[in-house]
C-alpha cells in the first residue's frame, strides 16, 4: 500500500528553497516551477483540501501555481470538491 502523499517525492519544489513560496519578489520563480510540475494537479488537491474551510485572506503563498487568493476562486467556484484540474 501506498502512502496518500508519495506524489510529493515527485514535485518539482522540494529541492528549492521553501521561502521561494511566500515572498513577493520571488513570486515569478515560484509560479514557473509549479507550472512544469508533474504532479501540480496532486498538488492543488492537496491544498484545496488542507485550506477548505481558511478565508481568502489566509491562504498564503504559491501552492500548485496558484495565490492563495486564486486558490479561494476556484474552491468557491468549485464547492463541496478538492479534486479541481489545472489544464
């Protein structure tokens, strides 16, 4: 059996520095790495289920390519799921 996380030794953050996500100057960097990642949709699943009930002005960083307020869009656009695609 596998573990529900394993898609994260996939993803292409885990070798940068973590503080790349949450720093306006570096937001550029961080959205480019996230968008060539091959497990971006595991990604945004993961933190729309972890944020699901955080109000918009909560939801810090770039997670999945996405800022937090761009995150609250589509979790309000997308009631009741944490399954949400990219493309």
């Amino acid at each position: 059996m596998t573990a529900v996380r394993d898609w994260e030794a996939l993803s292409a953050c885990q070798w940068h520095d973590p503080d790349l996500w949450f720093t306006d100057r570096t937001r550029g960097r961080a959205i480019a790495i996230c968008v060539g990642c091959l497990v971006r949709e595991e990604c945004l699943t993961a933190v729309l289920a972890r944020e699901e009930s955080v109000p918009k002005a909560r939801r810090q960083g770039i997670a999945a390519g996405l800022t937090g307020a761009q995150r609250w869009e589509l979790a309000r656009k997308n009631p009741g799921t944490s399954e949400v695609r990219t493309e």
